[in-house]
C-alpha cells in the first residue's frame, strides 16, 4: 500500500504551490531524475515564508491520479506553480482542475514555458496570471496583490546571485511512499549513480552567454551575477551539518565559465569545504581546449569526477548547424586530455573521472555519415557514461521556434515531453537511428577506428544509454 504524505499534511494556509511533474515520479519513479528537485520553487517559496506569507505544497509528482489531487485542492484561494515546457502539459490538466474546484482562486504561473511561450498559455483562461522570466522581486508583490499585475507580465530578477537566500529545502515536497521515503534523504536527494547519498543539487550561476540554437538559454535568461565562492561552500558545509552531504549536482547550464570565480573554487573548496566531495557539473568542448590547466586542476584537486559536457555531435558540418561554436578538433581534445588525466590518476591508484557525455541525434539535415562520426566520438571516450536523445525542437530555441513555425515539430502542446525516444521532427528517420544505436551499423561506425577503440560499447549499451535525463 502507498501512504501518500501529503494526505496526512495539515493545511496551513489557502495559497498552494504546485510541484509539477509526471504523476507517480514521487511514489514510484522511473528513474532518478524525475525525483529531484525543483529550485525555482525552493526559492520562490523560501522568499515568500521568510516575508511571512505562508504556502502549501502539493505535487502532482506525489499522486497517482488526477482524482487523487482534486481531492486535495477544495478551498484553495491562490494555486502557483513553475511551468516547464516539459510541464506544461501537467499544468494545464491542473489549473483547469484547480478553477473547477474552485472557481473563484486564482492560478499564477510562471517558469521558463510561461517566458518563451507565453501567447500559448494566455489562449488557456485558467491562467490568471503568467509571468514572463524571473520572479524572485516580484512573487512578494504578485501573491500579496495580485490585481495590481497586468494578466501577463514581465518578472524582475536578482542582479547577483548573492542576493539570493540559501533555499530552506525542507518546503520542497516530501516523497509519497514510505520506502521511496527511506532512500530519499528528503530534503537532500536521492542517489542517482553519480556519486555517494544523500546528494546535494546546486546552482552557483545561472546564464549561458552562448547561443546554442537548440537551446539558447542567453535570449530568455536575463544576465546576473554568480554566487560567490564561499556562499557556495557555506551552503554545502550547512547542508552537511544538518543532514550529511555524501555527493554534490552542480545545476549549472554551464558551470565551467569565468576563470577567475573557478580559479576562486580551486582554491577554497578543497580547504574550506568540510568534505571535498565529489560533484557533477557542466563543461564545454572548447573552453576545455581554451583553459586546459584550469580544467586540470578542477579534476584533480576539487574532486570534478563526473564532467558533462554537450559534445552533441562529432561533425563539424552539424556543430556549425546547431551553432554550438565547438569544432571537431575542440571535442576530440577535451576528450582526449580526460583520457589522459583518467590514466594518470589510475596509475596513481585514485577513481578516474568521467563524462557525462551529452549526445543528440536525429538533428533535421544530419547524415548517415554525420551519425557515424558522433559514434565515432563516443568510443573515442575511455570512461563515460553516454546521455543520448533525439533532437527535441522546444519553443525557446531558435532552431525549435523555427521547426515550429515549419510545421515540423511533433511535439505537440500536450506531448512536449521529453522522452528521448519519441519522434520529434517530421523527416527524420528514426529507424535508421534505432538501428544505429542497436549496432546495426557497427561495421560502418568502427571502420577506420583502432580496436581498442571499436571495442567500446558493446551492442545495445549506446541504446540504453538512451535514457530520460
Ligand atoms: C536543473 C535543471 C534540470 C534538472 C532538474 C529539474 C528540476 N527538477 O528542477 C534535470 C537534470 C532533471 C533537468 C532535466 C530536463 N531539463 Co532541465 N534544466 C535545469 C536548469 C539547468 C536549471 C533549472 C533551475 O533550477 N533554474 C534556476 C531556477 C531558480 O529558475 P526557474 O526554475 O526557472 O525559476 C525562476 C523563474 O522561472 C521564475 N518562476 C518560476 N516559477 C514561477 C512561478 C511564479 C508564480 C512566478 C511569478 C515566477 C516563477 O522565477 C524563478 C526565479 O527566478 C534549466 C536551465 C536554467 N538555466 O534554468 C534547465 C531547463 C529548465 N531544462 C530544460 C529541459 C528541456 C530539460 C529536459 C527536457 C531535457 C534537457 N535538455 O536536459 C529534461 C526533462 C526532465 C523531465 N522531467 O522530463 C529546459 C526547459 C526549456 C523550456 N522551454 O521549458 C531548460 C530551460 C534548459 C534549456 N535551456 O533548454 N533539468
Ligand atoms: S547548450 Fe549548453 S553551451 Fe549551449 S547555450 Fe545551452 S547551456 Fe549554453
């Protein structure tokens, strides 16, 4: 039997936050990933208690039907919630929900779909208002009055992330299942294969100055400045007074940029940090290339063991298309500088680092000879773990905003869901992708290769690999 906490929570106040996610991801989930946490919520609802206003929390993540969240909703004036494009589909089901119940509360929402695709929500009149990017100055104001907002309009940000207050991760939601319960380490995280439990997720910066076409982030995130080094680290060693720190998730888009707050990290974590835990964060091919003794020492000596990086593609002709700014040259060089730190600290009898290797395929104008070269890449890798999926067009992204607008995309408004096996983009041959990734075209991918080399992933282990992450 499931015991559903929420159920036994007492209400404390007629406002709710909405956790958003698939049904069931905090009673059975399918994977690690769908159970972490969310901390545009964290931090929103940190902001709100700490100017004394008081939220509930639900998550569609902790029930297993919808009839099961109605039955929870009755009597709530204000329902606010973190729309996702991956959410969205969840949120929609759920204000409608919510303004059947209850007719006269109000639904706030905002989040990254509510600021790169907020014509679609202002179609749906349950949302009463939506909020365009970020919203840690303004959520004090919007629940407080909320008719001095517009329906939809644009949030004000931080200018640094120092100004931010340390997320009380107690106010995320609790996982619904007592055994789910037992290995979660609620409020930190549950293990995910990176590294030890009870796993910490921090974010230290939050912009992406690049332009990656199928992604972006610079055009809707607005600039602010990082968190300092030793606010991060204070966050860490807190956290690991209070409920032990066995490993970190950095959740940084993009965690290796600005030299000198890394160089920064370099020097005071490994000293300042209770425990120089192990973390995962992300890189870039060609940063890699540009500051390869920074990189280095990152690996070394701040415990860097899990390195994800957006290899995406291992052909120039693709790199150029996404406009991923990266070369051919630039992965194979930051793949092979891991290679040869990885055999130098096995030699030295330590736990060589990893890649977390991202990797798209089905890109609308890749080649049969343009996904063999990514494969190629990939065995070129001594110890990765691969993160493969179809190219998704989201709304957000130029390339997405372009397919869209093509009438190409088949993610439609009720399937933006990324599972990476889905199909995506009409005209793409997703066969010839199933196949190559069942080792189908093994022949064709090891020509030319060594045999240390072809020998990497065997048949069927690419296809895992494509997991939901
Ligand atoms: C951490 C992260 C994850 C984590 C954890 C997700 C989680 N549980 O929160 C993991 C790794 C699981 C993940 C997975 C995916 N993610 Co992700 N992820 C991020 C990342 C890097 C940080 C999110 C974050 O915490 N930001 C910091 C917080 C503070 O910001 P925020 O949540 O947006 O909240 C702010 C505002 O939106 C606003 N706000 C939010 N809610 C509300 C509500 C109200 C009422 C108001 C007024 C304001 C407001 O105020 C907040 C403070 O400024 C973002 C990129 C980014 N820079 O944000 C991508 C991002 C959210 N992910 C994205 C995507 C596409 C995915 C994946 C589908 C695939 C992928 N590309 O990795 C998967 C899907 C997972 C699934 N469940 O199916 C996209 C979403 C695009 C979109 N159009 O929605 C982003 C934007 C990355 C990108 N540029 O493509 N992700
Ligand atoms: S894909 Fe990575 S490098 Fe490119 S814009 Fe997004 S976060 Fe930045």
């Amino acid at each position: 039997m499931n015991i559903t906490w929420p159920w036994s929570q007492k209400r404390k106040s007629d406002i709710v936050w909405l956790d958003l996610g698939d049904l069931g991801d905090l009673v059975h989930p399918n994977g690690p990933h769908e159970q972490w946490q969310d901390h545009g919520l964290g931090l929103l609802r940190t902001i709100l208690h700490q100017n004394g206003i008081e939220t509930d929390i639900l998550s569609t993540r902790a029930v297993t039907s919808w009839e099961q969240l109605a039955k929870q909703l009755p009597g709530y004036k204000m329902m606010l919630m973190n729309v996702r494009s991956y959410t969205y589909p969840v949120a929609l089901k759920a204000a409608q929900i919510f303004k059947e119940i209850n007719p006269q509360g109000m639904v706030m929402a905002g989040g990254m779909h509510a600021t790169v695709a907020p014509d679609e929500m202002e179609q749906v009149r349950e949302f009463d208002k939506i909020c365009k990017g970020p919203g840690e100055e303004v959520i004090v104001d919007l629940v407080r009055d909320p008719d001095s907002f517009p329906r939809v309009f644009l949030g004000r940000g931080s200018k640094s992330m120092a100004d931010w207050p340390a997320i009380d991760r107690e106010l995320w939601p609790k996982p619904a299942n007592w055994k789910l319960r037992r290995k979660f380490n609620w409020p930190l995280e549950p293990e995910c294969g990176w590294g030890p439990p009870p796993v910490a997720t921090i974010i230290t910066s939050r912009v992406c100055p690049w332009q990656c076409v199928f992604c972006n982030e610079a055009s809707y995130i607005p600039n602010m400045g990082r968190k300092p080094v030793d606010a991060v680290i204070d966050e860490l060693n807190f956290l690991d007074k209070k409920y032990g720190v066995g490993s970190v998730v950095i959740h940084d888009s993009m965690f290796f940029q600005n030299p000198s707050w890394l160089k920064e990290w370099v020097e005071k974590y490994p000293r300042h940090a209770n425990k120089v835990w192990p973390y995962w964060a992300a890189g870039r091919a060609d940063t890699v290339r540009q500051w390869p003794d920074l990189f280095e020492a990152l690996v070394r000596e701040t415990n860097w063991n899990l390195i994800s990086i957006g290899f995406e593609s291992g052909s120039d002709r693709i790199l150029k298309l996404l406009n991923k700014e990266c070369t051919e040259e630039d992965n194979y060089f930051a793949i092979d500088l891991l290679n040869r730190i990885g055999d130098e600290m096995v030699a030295e009898g330590k736990e060589p680092p990893k890649f977390w290797s991202n990797i798209m395929l089905g890109i609308p104008g890749e080649s049969k000879e343009d996904a063999f070269k990514t494969m190629r890449m990939l065995k070129r890798m001594k110890r990765v773990f691969p993160s493969i999926s179809y190219y998704a067009p989201y709304p957000g992204s130029a390339l997405g905003f372009q397919l869209i607008a093509e009438g190409k995309s088949m993610m439609s408004k009720d399937n933006y869901h990324r599972f990476p096996d889905d199909e995506k983009v009409k005209g793409v041959d997703y066969s010839f992708y199933r196949e190559l990734l069942a080792g189908k075209y093994d022949a064709e991918v090891n020509s030319g290769l060594p045999e240390s080399e072809r020998r990497r992933g065997y048949q069927g282990l690419y296809a895992e690999a494509l997991v939901k992450a």
